[in-house]
C-alpha cells in the first residue's frame, strides 16, 4: 500500500533525507535524488530570519522542480513568527512544510525552539495548529521521543498533533538529552505507529545505516518508511542500496573509487556554484571523510581536501586521489 502525505504518493516504503543543517543544501540533494531518496527536506530555516528576510535564511528556500516532492523546514519559538514564516516559505511553492521540533542544538533548543519546544507540550500544539491553519499545504513534524528520560511522551504527542491536522511525523529515537549519543531506541516510534487511534504515516529515524537495519525495525516496528540523516552524508548511494536490497536480498556493488571521486567532484562544482568560491569550498568538507571512508592511506590526501581553500586546488587533489586509487 501506498504512503501518501496528504495527495502527495511517496509509494509502499518511502526513503526520507533528513534535514540536516548546513549538509541538506541543493546540491547534495541533487545527489541523494539520482540516487533514490523519495522525499527530501531542506535544512532548517530560522522563522525569525525568514521574516527579517535574512540572506542565508531566504537562500534555504531555493528549491528545483527535480527535487520534488520536497518539504522546506522551519524553526522557532514565537508562534506568530512561524506564522508568518509558513506563509513566506508557501510562496516558494514546497510540497510539504516541516515544523523542527527535534533539532537538540543549544543556542536553537534553550530558545525554546526546536527540540526545546518538548518542554512545552501546550505550547508545541498551539504553534503545530496555527501552522496548519495559515496554510494549505500539508504540514508535518519532525521530532524526538523527549526532553529527557522523565519525559517521553511521544505516543501522545503524535496522538494531540494529528488532532490539529499535521500529515505525518517522523521521529528521532532519542530524547534531547541525548543529543546523539547512545542507540537510537525504536520501541517508543513503534507504539507510535501501532498507536490504534493514529492514522498518518510515521517515519522512523536515528541510526538507520544499512540496508539489513531498514528491515529490522520495517518488520520490528512496523514503521511506515525510514528518514536516513547522518549515513547519507558523503554517502548518498545508501537510498538505492537499501532499495535494491529490499527488492532482491541482495547487496549492490558499492561505489567504486572513481565514482566516489566524480561523487565528490560534482557536488563540489555544485556547491561553489550555488554558494559560491569560499563557502561553497569550506562546507564541502564535512563530506569527504565519508566519501573517502574505508581507504587505507589515505589520510594527507585527505588532509589536503579539508585544509585546501580553492576549489581549482581540490579539484587537482582529486584528480591526485584518481591517478593513485582508481
């Protein structure tokens, strides 16, 4: 059966890219979507920056008809900002609109913001049915299980959310507290779904690595699709590895070096091109340990990659990495 989001059809298993801040750009999407993801979100967008008409935050919204059905992401804690900032972000034409309600990060969560918010049950409800009324579009959540370990209420939470109309939740089996140490613990998402008075689609998320994963909690928990964050990062070939997996209970051949360095290579040309020279260089970096992961002696090669402030110098260095890998 297919999951759907209001009309949007994301078909029977939907694999999520999870909003990840400064990583979820335009062009690392461009590569998770050749490579299967079926529904991506932006990184998450300050409502307050979104009214303010802040450059970095108004630069979040740019989406591209090939990445669709795509959700934008907004944060914040003063519901007539998100508001205001769900109306913003609807005339850039998104699919979906996500609300962060999990993002653990101090300077967002001790604002009352983001994961912050799991403080304030009352408040959460209130901000999630304002969100819903100012738009047409479907409204959906991302969050976590808690605050902390006295608090996780999540099974209600998704109960009280759904009654103000979101369309879907997808949540982070970990509470606040944990940031994103420990294991993810999937048996609170589970009694979410199998919740009998919920009725949207809940996705699973946190930890989630391996093909061999995906079917254990699919079939464990019965969750209705998995949101993949920190395994896509400098990995984006882990959406049609789980697929084919799924499909076949086999494993695909994975990237060899030369197309891991093409990988590299085109999501760097991308991310000049859309941030330009020197942040589109500086925020590459995050990727290529995961690019290059597993490779023995490899590590002055990447040394060069992360410490290199020009894009002409990284291309060479890849061309390098070529010549003696593939």
């Amino acid at each position: 059966m297919s999951v759907k989001i209001g009309n949007i059809d994301l078909g029977e298993f939907p694999l999520l890219l999870a909003p990840m801040e400064d990583v979820s750009d335009p062009p690392f999407r461009a590569l998770c979507k050749e490579n299967g993801a079926d529904l991506m979100y932006t990184e998450f967008i300050s409502s307050e920056g979104l009214i303010r008409d802040a450059v970095k935050s108004v630069q979040k919204l740019d989406i591209y008809e090939y990445e669709r059905p795509i959700g934008i992401q907004i944060f914040g804690s003063d519901i007539e900002s998100m508001k205001l900032a769900t109306e913003v972000t609807a005339k850039t034409s998104p699919d979906i609109i996500d609300i962060n309600y999990g993002c653990p990060v101090k300077k967002v969560a001790c604002k009352g913001a983001g994961a912050g918010i799991l403080q304030d049950i009352p408040k959460m409800v209130a901000m999630t049915k304002a969100i819903v009324e100012s738009t047409d579009l479907p409204v959906t959540v991302k969050t976590r299980l808690g605050w902390d370990e006295n608090s996780k209420h999540i099974v209600e939470v998704a109960e009280r959310l759904q009654d103000v109309g979101i369309k879907a939740i997808s949540i982070h089996g970990r509470t606040r507290k944990q940031m994103y140490k420990g294991s993810a613990d999937w048996t609170l998402i589970g009694e979410t779904k199998n919740n009998p008075r919920l009725h949207i689609p809940v996705f699973g998320n946190g930890d989630i690595d391996t093909p061999e994963k995906v079917i254990e909690v699919k079939n464990t928990y019965g969750v209705d699709g998995v949101m993949i964050g920190r395994a896509s990062i400098g990995y984006p070939w882990i959406f049609n590895e789980i697929k084919h997996f799924m499909a076949t209970g086999e494993h695909l051949a994975k990237p060899t070096i030369s197309d891991r360095i093409n990988a590299a290579r085109r999501h760097l040309e991308m991310s000049v091109k859309w941030k330009g020279e020197t942040l589109g260089v500086l925020e590459m970096r995050r990727h290529y340990g995961n690019y290059f992961k597993g490779i023995s002696h490899f590590k002055e090669h990447r040394m060069k990659l992360v410490t290199t402030n020009e894009s002409e110098e990284v291309f060479k260095a890849l061309d390098e990495i070529e010549k003696i890998f593939a």
